[in-house]
C-alpha cells in the first residue's frame, strides 16, 4: 500500500550547514561554494534518480546553473546563522512508474514555487539497497528568498512565522495528499493515503514502525507476524493502556525519519535521541577525518589543502552580490551624470549655431521682444541638463562610498567566514610540514642503508680479487710482494684460507662474507681490506719521495 510522508525541514548556518552543500549533495552534483571556497563533490553518490531545478516565471536566465542559483542564495544572507534553504520531503508511491513519480513531485514542486515565489530544486532518489525497496522519495530544496528577474528579494516569512507556518504546511501536507491520490487513481489503483495523524482518522492503535528487512523478510516468506511484530503491539497495547489511564493520549502524525526509531511517541524523547545520534555521527565523522589526514604523506596533504584553502578575499569581495549591486549603482549614475554632461554641451552648441545663424531673431529674443521657440528650446534642453549633471554629482560621490563601505563589509564578512577554512589550512600545512621533514629523513636513511648495501656486496668481490691476485703470485703479491707485505695479518690468514679451500666451497665462504657484513660489527673484513689498500698507498709514496 502506498504510504504518506511529508516532512519539512530548514538547512541554517548555525547547524553548520550549507545550501551549496545541502544541494550538491541532494542532485548527486560537484559544487563549489564562493561563499567560504570549500568543494562539495558528489558526483560519486549513488541514487539519484533525477534533479531538476523549477523557477519563478520571471527568474533570471543566471538561476538555471544551480551552482549558481546556490551561490546566490548563500550570497544573499549576512547573518552567521541564516536560514540558507528549506526543504520539503515527500514519499513517493512505489505504485506509480519511474515518469509517473517524477511529474508527481515536479507538479507538487511547481505550487510551491507558484505560492511563495521561490526557487526549487527537485531531487528524486531511489530506496536504499539495504532498506525498503518501495521507499521512493524526492527532496525539494527551496531558497528562502523570492526569486525575482533581479536576483532574490524578500524572505518567505509566511513558512517562518510561529502562527502562519504551522498552518501552511498543514495546507501542504493536505494538498500533497489529494495530488498523490489523484494520480494514483489516474494510474488506475485504488489505494489512496491520508495525511491526517491515526488519531484524526479515528484510528486507534500505534503508528506503525519499521520492523527492518530482515523481520519483513521473515513475515512475507511464512505470511505470520514476526516475533518482533508481536512484542511491539503487546508494547504498543500496554503504552496505549496507560495513557489511556493518565488520560494523556495524544497522537501525531509522525515523520518517517528511518534514522530515528520512537516507538514511545514522546516527543521531545525522539529529539533527544536524534541529537545523540547526530552528535555521535560528528564525533565519528570527525574521527574518519582525523584518520585519513593522518594515513596522507606531505604530497597528499598538499593536494587536500589546495582543495580546501578557500580563493582570496579580495577576489571573493569583487563578486559579492552587494559589493556588484553597489558598484552598479554607482556605474548607474556615473553614466547618467556623463550622459547629461553631453545633452548640455550639444543643447549649448546647438544654441550657439542658431544664433549665428538667426542673429536679428537672437537679439529680439534676448530683448524680450521677439519669440524665438527654437532657440527658447535649445536654451531649456541646455540649462536642465545641466542642473541633472550638477545634481548627480554629489549622488556619484555617495555611491561611492557605499560601494567602498559594501567592498569593506564583504571584506570583514568573508574573512570572518573563511577563518575557520584558513585555520585548518594552517594546521594541515604544520602537519605537512613535520611529515615532510620525517619523509626527507626517512629516505636519506634508505639511500644510507642502500649505500651500506652496496659497500657489503662490493666486499666479497674485492676479497675474492685479492684472493686471485695472491694465489696467481701477481706483481705485488707474492710472498714479498709490496701488495701482500702491506696486508694484515689477519687478512693475509684469510686470504690463504680461502685459497686453499675447494673451489666449490669458496661461494659459501664469499655468502657467509655478505651475511656477516650485515651483522653487528661484521664490517671487519672491509676495514682489513682498507688498511690494506692505505698502507699500500703510504709505502708507495714513500718510495716515491
């Protein structure tokens, strides 16, 4: 059966939210927040069905692009805890075709836009593969400002109002009731849904709850209640009982919010509940977050604060929303003050060269004998051109300095609110920082320890060379070679040990050579080998001399 559910719900600043956010998120889309710099990439979420944006008939060609249409809206709000968006959540029946849900919601959308002037983002969503296959739902995002041809005006106050809200979203809710069902009977069903609480209906018994998949499996397969069916209405029964007993029954419609379970119907208790849950999800948010920046090296984290670091302030001021209006007023009147300028000086000689032209009809004129209409005219044009000029002047200077006062405003506000992005800016740049130098340090003891390597691995073949040298008695290194008398003892012991094993065991010698070279103080045989080469060295330059 189809299933009823309209919630309405407000994204504000204070809650640490987002319009860009909320949308991009919504319409599965990347958007970039001009506002704070910050990048909202979705285009990885799963789900979204279709979004489409439904405007105002005199909105602005601007607003079709929805980062855009966001920024805008975000721009248009000064207050650190603005209300930035407002969104409606709607239930869409699992009876209808994929089409039939989607003019559903977009008609349902177009009302709303139609009533309160607003702009509206229609995002549809297909269920959760791990929850009810027939959740269909959409999320209609709407600004919180009229959208007219010059940008957005006014606040819909009539949904914030304490007394006026309640009232309208009740209308909605009525009105989202009749509009479902007059599809689904022009679909050709006969199942219709209500709006109204259970107790308005005349109902009595507990809203229903979310049983999850795996009791809903359980009653489908077998067509008995669950066991998990039957505890909740001998619970229900027993809560039933006793308010009835207080005489404290009150029903309420209530919100399908499959993140909250409230089986009691306390209000206030599902609130406190849904606080915990969210506070605990920040905690683990945050958590997750503090764990895949310590998993990035010092190249990672670089690129995470190119990603965030939010563009410069200056340039942001330049496409403020009120630095723009203010700059444009005052381009506005500097133009008019340059157009009258010129209406005057052309009146002015146009004047002059009629009189030149008409010098008898000019003098009557000025003598206030004659009437010269043309003349009269021209002087007319010439003189309130002139006082327009003189008097848009001092309007010029003012919008001047409105326009410095608004560049200094959204100067303030934008640094104000890029502080928090900057902060974790420069903490991602410490930490980059500190990995850097461990990263540096870390390979400069890899290339010392290939070093060390490539030394040992080099020791037994020099071993080996002098081995040869002395057991073919080369120049140097017989019994009274200058090579093998400047060999130490110890050397030349090994030397002769070596040579006078099997040729079959000497790669077992040469392999022990290598694994004592990597051992604790197994780098004897090279310091041998060195000495010798020294003393060799010493001797031959004393012959030398």
């Amino acid at each position: 059966m189809a299933i009823y559910h309209l919630s309405v719900k407000t994204i504000s600043r204070s809650a640490g939210r987002s319009a860009t956010a909320a949308a991009a998120y919504r319409a599965g889309v990347e958007i970039t927040d001009e506002r704070t710099g910050e990048i909202h990439d979705y285009t990885r979420k799963g789900g979204v069905e279709s979004a489409a944006l439904i405007l105002p008939d005199n909105a602005p060609e601007w607003a079709r692009d929805r980062a855009q249409l966001w920024n805008a809206a975000e721009q248009a709000e000064k207050r650190k805890n603005s209300t930035v968006a407002r969104e409606f959540e709607i239930a869409l029946p699992a009876e209808l075709s994929p089409a039939e849900r989607e003019k559903l919601a977009h008609d349902f959308a177009r009302e709303l836009v139609k009533r309160h002037g607003c702009a509206a983002d229609v995002a549809i969503h297909a269920p959760g593969k791990e929850g009810d296959n027939r959740n269909h739902h959409a999320h209609i995002l709407l600004t919180t400002r009229r959208l007219e041809p010059d940008g957005f005006g006014e606040k819909t106050r009539e949904l914030d109002d304490q007394k006026t809200g309640k009232v309208l979203v009740t209308e909605w809710r009525e009105r989202f009731a009749t509009l479902q069902n007059e599809r689904l009977r022009e679909a050709g069903h006969s199942v219709q849904v209500d709006h109204r609480s259970l107790e308005a209906q005349g109902i009595e018994r507990e809203a229903t709850r979310h049983l999850g998949p795996t009791a809903t499996a359980i009653e489908r397969r077998t067509g008995q209640p669950s066991h998990k069916r039957q505890q909740h209405n001998e619970d229900a029964l027993e809560r039933l009982q006793r308010a009835r007993d207080a005489g404290e029954l009150e029903r309420q419609g209530k919100e399908a919010d499959r993140s909250i379970i409230d089986l009691s119907g306390d209000l206030e208790a599902a609130k406190r509940e849904r606080a915990t849950q969210q506070e605990r999800q920040a905690r683990e948010r945050e958590q997750a977050e503090h764990q895949r920046i310590e998993r990035m090296n010092s190249t990672e984290l670089a690129h995470e604060i190119g990603r965030i670091r939010p563009p410069k302030a200056l340039d942001l001021v330049e496409r403020d929303r009120g630095v723009l209006q203010a700059e444009q007023e005052r381009q506005a009147l500097q133009n008019r003050h340059t157009e009258a300028g010129s209406a005057s000086a052309r009146a002015r000689d146009q004047a002059q060269a009629w009189r030149e032209a008409h010098k008898v009809q000019a003098w009557l004129h000025d003598k206030g004998i004659g009437h010269a209409p043309e003349l009269r005219e021209l002087e007319e044009q010439r003189d309130a051109q002139r006082t327009e000029w003189q008097r848009l002047g001092p309007r010029i200077l003012d919008a001047e300095q409105r326009a410095s006062s608004a560049r200094d405003t959204a100067h303030l506000r934008i640094q104000a609110e890029q502080a928090p992005a900057l902060a974790k800016v420069a903490e991602l740049e410490k930490l980059r920082q500190a990995k850097a130098r461990q990263e540096l340090e870390q390979k400069q003891r890899q290339d010392a320890e290939k070093r060390a390597e490539r030394e040992r691995q080099k020791v037994p073949e020099d071993f080996a060379a002098m081995a040869r040298k002395r057991e073919m008695k080369a120049c140097g290194w017989s019994d009274r070679g200058e090579q093998w008398k400047a060999a130490p003892e110890n050397l030349r012991g090994l030397i002769d040990s070596y040579n006078a094993a099997p040729k079959e065991a000497r790669a077992v010698i040469l392999a022990r050579i290598v694994e004592n070279g990597r051992s604790r103080g197994g780098d004897k045989l090279r310091d041998l080998m060195a000495e010798q080469r020294e003393k060799y060295r010493e001797n031959d330059r004393g012959m030398s001399r």
